[in-house]
C-alpha cells in the first residue's frame, strides 16, 4: 500500500519548517539512506533520508514551502508493482496521536540518528500482535520478515515511533521471540513561552497608521530566540560581575607565536585566548563547571565551552567540547570552522548544544562593556568588549598606558553563588594576563 512519508522532526525544538530542496523527483526509486530532501528547521539547513525504499509517487509539499508542521505527510512512496493511480484510492492511515509525535522538550539532548532520519507513516495493513494492538513496520520489513519466517509481534523498532524498519529484520534471528516493546511514553512538552503582557500586534499596528513601515516576517530561528531569551530572562536569577582585563602581555604573546605558525597556516585571535582561558578558569574552580537540571546541578568534568556566532537573522553558540585540553591552535581551527558551518547553517543540533559556559565577544564591534543573557542550562556566560588604550596605575605607583578589555560574566545565582562566580572570573583574567601560563 502506498506509504506517506512525513516531515521529520529534525531537532529538539522544531514544530514546523521550510521544505527547501527536493533531492528527488516523482517516478525515482529509492532505497534506505537515500537523501530526499533538504529542510530548513529554527536553527540550521539538514538532509533529510529516506527510511524505506520505493518509487517516490507523488510529492505532496513543493520545494520552498514554509511553515510545514513536523509529522505532516509531505510525500507518498510507493511499493513494487503499485501506481500512482493507487494513491487517491488508498484509506488514509490512521492519525498518531500528538504527544507520540511531539518532538523531545530538552534542549540538551541531540536527537537520535533514527529521529533524525525519514519518518513514514506505517501502511493500514500493518499486522497486529497477540493484544491486539497494530504491530508498525515499513512494507519491506514486512516482506523480509516473511522470508525469514520472523514474527513482527516478537521485534522491537527501532524507526520512528517504535517502528519496525529494514535493519530490525535483517538483524533478528528466526528464534528471537522477545516481546513486542512497550508504547514509548509521551516525551515532557515543551514549557510554553510566557503570556505577552504588552500590546497586540495589531494594536501596534494601529499606532504608526500613517507612517511607512515594512512588516518583516519572523522565521523560526528568530521565534525561538525571542522564546528562549525572554523565559531566561524571566526565570534565571541573573548576577553580573565586572573585571578590566590588561592585555598587553597576550597581545606580545599572540604576535610571537603567529609568527611562528605562519607557516602551518595557523592564525590565532584574541578569542581563541579567551576560549582557552575560560576552559582552564573552569577546571580551575571546577564547583563553577556545572549546569541548571530543574532538581538538580549537573558538575561537568570537561570544559565544555559555546561561543556565540552572528548570523543573518540570529546566532549560533557553537560548542568547543573539551576545550581545556586541546591546544591554540586546534581550538582556532574548530572554531573557524564551526563559524564557517554556523553562518551556513549547517551544523548538526549535537555541535551547539550543551556546554556549561559561554562566551559572548562583541569587542570587534567596538563594544566597550555589555551584559550578556544566559542561556540555560548554562550556569554563566562571559561578555567580552573591546580591548582599547586606557591610563593604568603600575605596581609601583606609576602612571602608564595598557591596552584594557572590560569583561562581564553574566551568572545563574542558582548554579553559582557570588564568591565562586568571583573567583571563576578572577582564574579567567589571571590566563589572559599571564598567557604563558595557558600552555604549561
């Protein structure tokens, strides 16, 4: 029977996206691990496979369309020796229910390859087991179960939804007679954003009537900013800490060494400092590498560090993991290409989130000193300004010039208490003022 294939839910926080690119057409065969098409979700541009094989018999959602929910039927696959004819004429398959097919709440865990991958709706003439309940399986489960002499009832799925997929089959032997696996309870939804308290979109509307205006369209990685940022800023107890960091001693030592990496291609920023003074500042105070649970505060062991990246329309924080052992210069090489990938919107939800630090450097911006937002589960992040020349009191009482960025750690009074958020901030310019220290 032909076979709906649906939009996926492709990250955590995805309800809908944009079906950018068909990779296929009406009337080509595909198989498993096929690529069918590109989509666009809140945060990045991700392929799309096929999770059964079959002839594409109709495409249901053209290419460049917008605001496709996640579980929606967006094109129909066809088995050997059906047609096109048989699509019209095909009892639609039951709806899932909502809260099997709503997307994961957490914003920490990356979804599963097979989450990730082509969801299909199972075909109405799916088995059902010995309780009655219909057994879900993908047309060619079905027939290598057959040929094998596998019962369905005794495997477990692992495709959407529990569903039984190619591999399922092909990797059970004939005498596995394991249960049939229980339904997978509903996943937490996610907490709805705070109710506006201000004035309706159209009564905003109504107070510039008269003036010239352009209305721009909010996409959804500009919803879920504006969603995330507002309900942190609502429930995180935030605290600021301020410290003026001297930079002269870096600056001479950046220059030296890229001198020296010149030929290796290798050329290192004042950020890539600050990641690997942050990393180190970390294990320093290790108490301050942690995360928010709702219950709980989860301790970290490595120095897991996001840096926030501009974009058209948003940004990305990319996340360096295990940033206090790698050296300058790998941390230069990932981060550029995270950057590269992140303006591209193409990195896997797996390399921005997590972390339990963040770094937030508008200093090229010529910004002096902000305050940053944190954004959870992170207990802190670190708003760098710019390094300028500025009159110093020496040591010795002497009155001189150095080159002084203004740093503000942004922290979770929940995670981190004054003193500890002090002393974290105090490691962090110790390694910007004495880089070498950085590399012993």
């Amino acid at each position: 029977m032909p076979t709906e294939i649906l939009m996926p839910a492709l990250s955590p926080t995805m309800e809908e996206g944009t079906l950018a690119k068909w990779l296929v057409k009406e009337g080509d065969t595909v198989a498993s691990g096929d690529l069918l098409a590109e989509i666009e979700t809140d945060k990045a541009t991700m392929e799309f496979e096929a999770v059964d094989e079959g002839v594409v018999g109709k495409i249901l959602i053209p290419e460049g369309s917008e605001g496709v929910k996640v579980n929606s039927p967006i094109a129909v696959l066809l088995e050997e020796g059906e047609s096109a004819d048989d699509i019209g004429t095909t009892p639609a398959a039951p709806a899932a229910a909502a809260d099997e097919a709503a997307p994961a709440a957490s914003e920490d865990a990356a979804p599963a390859p097979a989450q990730a991958a082509a969801a299909a709706t199972p075909a109405p003439a799916a088995p059902q087991g010995a309780d009655g309940n219909r057994i879900f399986a993908s047309p060619l489960a079905r027939r290598i179960a057959a040929d094998k002499g596998l019962d369905l009832a005794a495997l477990t799925g692992s495709g959407p939804r529990g569903r039984i997929v190619k591999a399922d089959v092909e990797n059970a032997k004939p005498q596995a007679a394991a249960a049939p696996a229980a339904a997978t309870p509903a996943p937490a939804a996610a907490p709805a954003a705070a109710a506006s308290t201000g004035p309706s979109a159209d009564q905003v509307a109504r107070m510039y009537e008269g003036r010239t205006f352009e209305e721009v369209k909010l996409d959804g990685m500009r919803k879920t900013i504006a969603a995330r940022l507002t309900e942190a800023k609502q429930t995180v107890p935030h605290f600021y800490l301020r410290r003026d960091i001297q930079l002269d001693a870096l600056l001479k030592f950046r220059g030296e060494l890229n001198k020296q990496l010149e030929a290796r291609g290798v050329k290192l920023s004042v950020n890539d400092f600050i990641i690997k003074a942050c990393a180190l500042a970390l294990q320093a105070v290790p108490d301050a590498n942690a995360v928010w649970a709702g219950d709980r505060v989860l301790k970290m062991k490595s120095s897991d560090v996001a840096v926030a990246v501009a974009i058209e329309g948003g940004l990305f924080t990319p996340v360096l993991q295990d940033s206090d052992t790698k050296s300058l210069s790998t941390l230069s090489t990932e981060m550029k290409d995270l950057a590269k990938r992140a303006r591209d919107r193409k990195l896997a939800p797996h390399e921005y989130q997590g972390g339990s630090f963040a770094i937030s450097n508008l200093g090229m911006f010529g910004i002096d000193n902000f305050d940053a937002i944190v954004n959870p589960p992170h207990a802190g992040i670190l708003a760098v300004g710019a390094g300028v020349k500025k009159p110093v009191v020496g040591a010795d009482g002497e009155l001189a010039v150095a080159t002084v960025m203004s740093v503000t750690m942004s922290v979770d009074h929940r995670v981190i208490d004054g003193a500890l958020g002090a002393e974290l901030l105090n490691a962090i310019k110790d390694n910007l003022e004495n880089p070498m220290m950085m590399l012993a």
